[in-house]
C-alpha cells in the first residue's frame, strides 16, 4: 500500500470543481482511493458563514455564560448558536460543546472551524459528506472509492486523528464476523472501521495544517474478500458512552 | 508513503526473538516505522494466562452476576476477575467492562484477547508495551521508531480501528501548537496522535485477522519538524469522558 499527498493543488473557492482539480495533478488507478479533507469539500460547496448570521437565542447565550463563569475565558454565544444550529443532539455542553451533527459525526462544536477557513469567520462541515464524497467520484474518470476526512478528538487518549466523515464507492467496515484465526477459533474483533483507517493514514501524510495538502491518494490497498457494513456513527440506543454523557453534569462533579 | 506486511513471519512462541524474525524476512531502512501486533509482543512475552489462574473474588462474582442477569448471556467470573487484575481504574462495568490497563490504555476487557490466542484461554496484553517496543528497537541492527498496535472500539463510532499502545524511538503525538495555518492563523487542532494514525495504517494493511501477517513496516513517512509529546493517554482529570462514565450506572438509564 502506498499513500502519497496530491501535489500542487489550488486554494479552493466556492464553486470549484475539486475532482477536476485532482486528476489536473495526478493520474488515478483502479485500485486507488481518494481522501478528502472536508476543509475543501466545505470550501467549494460555499459552507462558509460569519458570527453575525448567527443571532444567539436563549439556549446559546446561557451555554456561553455557564463557559465563561467557569473557565474565565470569553465564548461568543454566537459561536454556540452556530453549533448549536449544526446539530441535532446535544451530548455535553460543558467544559465544551459536544453535539451529534445532522448527519450523525459526534464531534466538539460540531466539526465548525475558526482556522484555515480561507478569510471566513466560520467554515462549517459539509452538510451530508458521504453525498459530497459520491459528486465528488461521480465526477471522476477512474471508478475509485473517495472518502472525506476530517480530524476528530477521542475520549481517553490525548490528541486528534484523522477519521472520515463521509464516503462512497465503499462500505465503511469490513465486517469479519464468522471469519476465524489461526488456531480456527472464531474472531472476537468483528467489525474493522475501514474508512476511519484510511482518513487516519491519509492524515498522517498530509498533516493537521492542510499545508496546501488537502487530498490524499491511497493506492493499492484492498478492502479483500469480506462483507461491508455502511454504519460509521453508533445509535444512541448502543452507545453507553453517550447515554452517560447526556446524564452527567459537569457542575457536579 | 509506503506501507506493507513483513511477509513468512512464523508463528511466535515465549521467548522468541521478534526482532531477528523481522530482519531475517525483511531489510528495513532508516526511514521505517515498525509497527508490531500486540497479539505476537504478548505471546514471545509469555503473557497467556488459563482463567483456572483467576479465581474469582466477590466484586468479579458480583460483575459476572450482573452481566447475566441483564443480558442473559453467560460471563465467566474468572474472566472478570482477570480483567480487574490488570487493571487500574474501573470505567465501566456494564454491561460490558471497561477499564483502565496498568500502563494507561482505557479499553474493553483490559484487552485480554480469547482469540488468535496461540491456544491459551486468555492473551494478555504486554505489560509494559512501550518498554517492550524498545526492547524490540533495541534489537534491531537499524535504528527506526517501533510502534506496538492493538484494535479498540469507540465511543460515538462503529467498529474498530488500530491503535498504539506503546511507542519507542519517537514521540506519540506531533505538537502543532503555535504554527499557522495557510491564512496565517494559528491553528486550533494542536496535537496529532501520530502514533495512532501509524497504528491505524498497519490494521489497514495487516487485516483485524493477523493471518500471519503481525507486522507492518511504514516507509518513508517522517515526523516533520514539529514539537514532539510523549502523552497518549489522559489523566482523570482532563477526561470528562471517564468522569461521567464513572459516575453512570447503567441499570438507572
């Protein structure tokens, strides 16, 4: 396998043609995929926006407040409107924002960037990733999967990774259920998050700053001979961890 | 970027020489990262174990008892008190367990494995994975960074992906803080878990199966220059995640 940062790509405005963009600096293969970092995606489907669009209702200025009274450091409750008008679920609102955006990602105030925006106050995730990541491969020449990335916190472990948040052209998991190892017993790990994986390496080559790295192609990595499965965020109803964050209050403990 | 499995690895027993196995079937090169499978660290580590080994005490009982009344499904309280015998810290215990390992990993089952076990009932995880990763390193006749992997869940996403959880010969985390961005903006994502994302890299290549391919060399990838951080873990403090686990209970949910 081998995974290389497409070199000498554009600045991305609205309305730009990212696949183009692409095969203009590199020739693709049929054993390719193509990782998209959802700072470009967000850029050319214009999900740009200023604090301004964001007038700060009743829920946001009491989460700014409660944030300022205990970090002693300014949140614009704008900012909080914003998050809070990009999610559909709430999983704590203190000491940060974590919210579950509309198209089920979990992330600190719902994926929204202040950095590298291209002059933007705010650059908001794409709207429905996996439908950018399927334009985005319909638009190309060569049939490849494509993925779009972006880097995420983790409960338990310092620091960010690269996971995907969208996809198309292949399931998100390879599904190892019934499969057996080497002694024949059955595999207790079933279900290997895939796209996750591949926006994990395509991170590690292009990097946090984006650097004028934004694409990443992973050539000659196969997903083999296993079933797919398309589910990439949990439900609430299986996920204890989030059932216990929407219980817990930080002021208590 | 390359990445590829070190090919005709033999099955590894207590007291086998990884390093001379890794040399024998591989040249590695100083740009290498060499990242070894937990699974075969723990067996040349002698670290299977019989649950006959772990008599169970009440708290054990008390978690096993639990488990089937809620779940109806059978828990062997010898496992249980294994898995609370390499741990530290109790996150979560149900309905499944999650806890804290002695060297800092908060994961399911304290990763004690019941598959591609080499025939033991239990495979522990290493005791000490980053000293095991530079006793590894240390036999190698090139000098390279050597990462040793495992698979774990996620709160808030599906499946599993390769993790680090040990580490010699480089940091665990790239540090970007107080570098910019393309707009000249400082940058809000400050720590890439670089070890991590090398670890999700090789579960991409070797498979979640391990047949037979435990390790995986990353080629021509460099850390940049970039502040280094030796932390992977978090402490209890800054985890607001592991605080309110610790405080849920899943039977008032």
């Amino acid at each position: 396998m081998e995974a290389f940062a497409v070199p000498g790509l554009p600045e991305f405005e609205a309305g730009d043609d990212v696949a183009t963009a692409i095969e203009s600096a590199c020739d693709l293969r049929e054993d390719d995929v193509v990782c998209v970092a959802s700072t470009i995606v967000s850029k050319v489907e214009g999900r740009t926006a200023a604090l301004a669009d964001y007038p700060a209702g009743p829920r946001a200025r009491e989460i700014a407040a409660r944030f300022e009274a205990q970090t002693g450091d300014e949140r614009d409750p704008r900012f909080a409107q914003a998050v809070l008008e990009e999610s559909t679920d709430l999983v704590m609102d203190e000491p940060f924002l974590l919210t579950e955006t509309r198209f089920g990602h979990v992330g600190v105030n719902a994926g929204i960037d202040r950095s590298n925006t291209g002059g933007a106050e705010l650059l908001l995730l794409p709207k429905r990733p996996s439908e950018s990541a399927e334009r985005i491969r319909e638009a190309l020449s060569v049939d490849v999967p494509v993925v779009v990335t972006d880097t995420s916190g983790r409960p338990f472990r310092h620091g960010q990774a690269g996971v995907a948040i969208g996809w198309a052209g292949m399931p998100a998991s390879r599904d190892w259920r019934g499969e057996t190892d080497r002694d024949g017993h059955e595999l207790e790990v079933t279900v290997e998050s895939v796209v996750d994986e591949l926006a994990a390496t395509a991170n590690l080559v292009s990097g946090e700053g984006d650097d004028g790295t934004p694409v990443v192609v992973v050539r000659d990595w196969t997903f083999g001979d296993h079933e797919g499965s398309e589910n990439l965020y949990r439900d609430l109803e299986s996920d204890f961890v989030r059932q216990a964050l929407r219980e817990w209050s930080y002021e208590e403990a």
